[in-house]
C-alpha cells in the first residue's frame, strides 16, 4: 500500500492499495480506518482536493464499508480489529 502524507487539519495520511481497492485514512487524532471497494477515481479526488475533510464528508464517509486498521507501530497483533 502507498501511504502519502496529507496536508489537511483532519487528515494525516492517505493510503491506497489500487489492487484490492483499499483506501487507507490515518486521521489527525491517530485513528487509522480501511475503507472497501473505494475506485482509485475516489482516492484520486481525495488526493487533489484543496479540502480533504469536505471531499471526504462528501465522497467517502457512509459511502464505504469500513473497518478500524490496527496501528502495528503501538503493538497490535493484527491488520484489524
């Protein structure tokens, strides 16, 4: 998966894995989800909207099934929870 730090207040990274369609989202407060079956049209709008909060209020959020990632850097045992 390709992990791009953002410029966003309520995004730190965005992760796309364009084989399984898996959109990654690591937000400000740390909280890391997987979204499903996302188009790589999606992640791409995401990438180049001048706000990443509103694109992603707009185009993603309740739009996805989604799963919390849990984050291997504080010591999870597995992808998710």
């Amino acid at each position: 998966m390709n992990v791009t730090a953002v410029e966003s207040s309520t995004l730190w990274s965005v992760g796309y894995d364009q084989t399984l369609e898996i959109l990654q989202l690591e937000f400000r407060n740390r909280a890391i989800y997987r979204y499903y079956d996302v188009p790589l049209a999606v992640h791409e709008g995401l990438i180049a909207a001048v706000s990443k909060g509103r694109y992603f209020n707009g185009a993603i959020r309740g739009q996805y099934r989604y799963l919390p990632a849990v984050d291997k850097r504080s010591g999870g045992a597995g992808e998710e929870a």
